[in-house]
C-alpha cells in the first residue's frame, strides 16, 4: 500500500510538473526546522519515509547544490553524524528561473 506524503497544499502540483514528493518532503522538513537536521532528525520529522530512501534523496540533493553536508563528499561519512543544511538561496534562484521563464513564454505568446 502507498501513504501518500503529507505535503503542503501549494506544493502538491510541483510533483505533477515531475519535482520528487520526497525531496520536497525533506526541503519543506528541513525548512520546518529551522533550515539543519541530522539524518536521524529527518527520519523522526518524516516517518512515513523509509530511512535508505532520505539518505538517497539527501545525496541527490546535495550533488544538486540545494543542500550543504557538514562533512565533504568525498570524506567517508559512515558513522558519523552529518548535518543537512538547505541552501535557500540555490532553490530561489532556479524557482525564480522557472518563473522568468515561464512568464516570457506567455508574453511571447500573447503577444502574437
């Protein structure tokens, strides 16, 4: 059986533009707290989230830029604590693209 993720409203049609419900799940979870979580903070905030599957989409998030880890990639990070942090200002700027974008589309279009 699926749980559905409880997302916030607004945020439920980014997943059908083919944004991931769970790495909204964590962005939205790590904002909710105050920005910085360990991975054990976010298993706690998202247990309807399987554990492998936060710490995947944790590093997907990180290679994408939109998170910081307290630890270096390429340092062995087994065993200890890390330390997601959401880089707010990544994620504006690429959703503020989308919208630029998006507007000069309808502009182009509306004025033909």
């Amino acid at each position: 059986m699926v749980v559905p993720l409880r997302l916030p409203p607004a945020l439920g049609g980014l997943v059908v533009l083919g944004m991931n419900a769970i790495k909204l799940r964590i962005m939205t979870a790590l904002a909710d707290m105050g920005g910085s979580a360990t991975t054990a903070e976010l298993v706690r905030e998202i247990p309807d989230v399987a554990v492998a599957s936060i710490r995947f989409h944790v590093n997907e998030l990180e290679q994408a830029h939109y998170l910081a880890a307290s630890l270096p990639p390429d340092s062995s990070r087994k065993g200890k604590t890390v330390v997601w942090t959401l880089d707010e200002q990544r994620i504006c700027a690429d959703a503020d693209s989308l919208k630029r974008a998006i507007q000069i589309k309808s502009r182009r279009r509306n004025n033909n």
